[in-house]
C-alpha cells in the first residue's frame, strides 16, 4: 500500500515569509487570509496555518511534525497524540494503586495509607533489658546445674512419677506449699499488707485441720488465695528495687537481693525446724522431687530456646519484677495476668529444700 503524500506547503508559506519580514512582525491588511491544508488522505489531519502567525509559529506547523501512522491509516500531530486524562500514578512496588487508595489520597490529599510508616502511633514496647553483669560467671553455674539436673532431678522425678499415684503426688504437694504459708504470712505483713497476711494464716490453719495436715487443699475451695511472699520481696518493697541477676548452684535462677531473702527466710524454715536429721532430709528430698516435677511442663519450651540460659533468665525476672512491683503498689491481685501469680505453676527452688544441718544445731 502507498502511503499517502503529504501536501506541498512551500508555495503557500513564502508570500506569509515576505509580509512578516517586510512588516517586522505586524499583520498588514492585504495579508491573504488562513489557509488550510487539505489532507491528501481521507484520514489525514488538516493542519490550519494562521497568516499572523510568528515564524517559529509557523515552522511548527512543517510537515516534520505530522505523525504518520504506519498503517498510513491516521495522522496526527503530537499535541493531539497525547492524553487528555490523567492516569494514576504506579505504587512504589509497580503496583497500579487500588481504588481505596485513590478514594484516600482523594479525600486527605496524600499518598496511600501506610500503617508501617504511620507517624502517629505509639513507638513500639521495649522489654526491659536483664541487668546481668555477671554472666560469664552465671552461664557456668547455669551448665552446672543442668548438669545436675540431667544426671540426678530429672530421673529422681521421672521415677517419682511412674511409681506414686497422681492422687498421692497432689498431696504431697498440697503438704509443702501449706508448709510455707506462715513465712508468706509474716512476709505479707512485713510489707504492709495484712489482708494477705491473714489470708496467708488463715490458708494454713484451714488445711492443717480440715485438710489433714496439708494433704488435701480445702482452702481453694474457699475461695482462699494462694499467694506466695519471701524476704527478697520484702526487701524489694523496702526500697531494694533493681538487683542484678546471679543464679545460685543448686538453687537456681535469684538476683542479689533475693540471695540475701534467702538468709532471712532460713530461720523460718518449718522443714529445719524437724530435729532427726534423717526425717529432715527425707522431707528435703521429697520436696525437691516434687518440685522437679513441676517444672515438666517447661522442659519442651526450654529446649527448643535458642538461647536456653536467656530464655530461664528473662522469664524469671520478668515475673519476679512483676511480683516485686505489685508488692510495692499493692495493686489488686486480679490485675495482674494469671500465669505470674499463679505460684504453683512457677515453682522456684525454697530455702528450706537443701539437705543441709540446721543454722543452729541442737545439743
């Protein structure tokens, strides 16, 4: 197919060039009047030159500014080539944005929303960092005593568990923990509370008789909280707030202040109050079985840490902060989440376990 011959605009355009340069610039009244160019196409464009044009007017209207179409079916300038309506803009990931996000910028005048990058929330919750100077020293002591529990806890307690009844182990149990409920009372009124104190006491006396010395629990059942207080939170409520972390051998996971609780607590100990030596140690052991298996529950989440000693630690100072702080507020007990004041659930190791003499000996 023949493209189509574009028109001859020389002859028509020079008696335009003469007036312009003979008037400087001015239109004279003998100036012929517009001329269209025909299209030799039936599709063609006309192109419409104005006799008062400029010369650089009129040098755009040259037939280099057409644009044929390759088919040879239309031709059109560039001007009428481009859009009349503005197209939206691509997102940042190529993406054309989403009508949702043209409605936004529509109405608030701004980009799509970006609830990342939104200036207006809140910054981001920061855990507090573990204050653990010594921990080159705790690792050690941590190895040691996984160790100790690899190699003697852990079978003690698995045999513990095939051997006794379930019935019999929440008995034993219930024993220990009312065992320790007169500390947690003088604790409790140490610190100022003595709704707890009397809580603490009156948990006691009612499974010490109603309950068999301790081995059935009729204080839950009336509703009696079960709360736990030692001398390292005492001193906690007293002023001695931030403590650096150190974990003990054989006890476990404390902090400074709550080594020198541990001192404080020993005499108060119902356990060293037993005289023969050989009961002593049995109910020690017992205990100390008992708590292994507590803590079951734990093993699967300790082992798949990535960081096991981190892991022990953050958990244990996060929840000893939690009690040292409620301690000091004497906040109500229901504001705090339950699995931190749940004591049974987070057993830690008690002074009172360790088969050791008593601090003072009897003649």
């Amino acid at each position: 197919m023949t493209p189509p011959r574009l028109p001859r605009l020389t002859p028509l355009l020079l008696p335009l060039l003469l007036a312009a340069c003979a008037g400087g610039g001015g239109t004279r009244e003998d100036a012929p009047a517009p001329v269209a160019v025909a299209p030799t196409a039936a599709n063609d464009a006309a192109v419409a030159v104005d006799a008062s044009a400029q010369p650089s007017d009129v040098t755009a209207a040259e037939p280099s500014t057409v644009a044929a179409d390759p088919t040879g079916a239309t031709g059109a300038t560039a001007d009428t080539a481009a859009p009349t309506q503005p197209s939206a803009a691509p997102a940042a990931t190529g993406e054309p944005p989403t009508q949702a996000e043209l409605d936004y910028a529509a109405i608030y005048g701004a980009g799509p929303y970006d609830p990342v990058a939104d200036p207006t929330l809140p910054a981001p919750a920061q855990m507090p960092a573990a204050y653990d100077p010594w921990e080159t020293w705790n690792r050690k002591v941590h190895r040691f005593n996984n160790a100790v529990d690899r190699t003697i806890a852990t079978p003690l307690a698995r045999a513990y568990v095939k051997v006794v009844p379930r019935p019999v182990r929440l008995g034993v149990g219930n024993f220990f923990n009312n065992l320790g409920q007169p500390v947690s009372a003088l604790n409790a009124l140490l610190q100022g509370r003595p709704k707890q104190a009397g809580q603490s006491l009156g948990r006691f006396l009612l499974n010490a008789t109603v309950g068999v010395g301790g081995l059935f629990d009729p204080a839950s059942a009336a509703n009696i909280p079960n709360r736990s207080e030692d001398f390292g939170q005492t001193l906690g409520v007293w002023g001695w707030r931030n403590s650096r972390y150190v974990e003990l051998p054989l006890f476990g996971p404390r902090t400074l202040r709550d080594t020198f609780g541990l001192v404080g607590d020993a005499p108060l100990s119902p356990t060293r109050q037993v005289e023969d030596d050989g009961t002593r140690f049995f109910l020690q052991g017992l205990q100390l079985v008992d708590l292994r298996t507590q803590l079951f529950a734990l093993d699967g989440m300790r082992a798949g840490a990535a960081d096991e000693y981190a892991l022990v630690r953050d958990a244990w100072l996060q929840r000893r902060n939690y009690q040292i702080q409620s301690d000091r507020r004497q906040q109500a007990e229901d504001e705090l989440p339950d699995y931190l004041l749940d004591d049974e659930a987070n057993p830690t190791v008690p002074v009172d376990v360790m088969p050791m003499v008593p601090l003072s000996p009897t003649p």
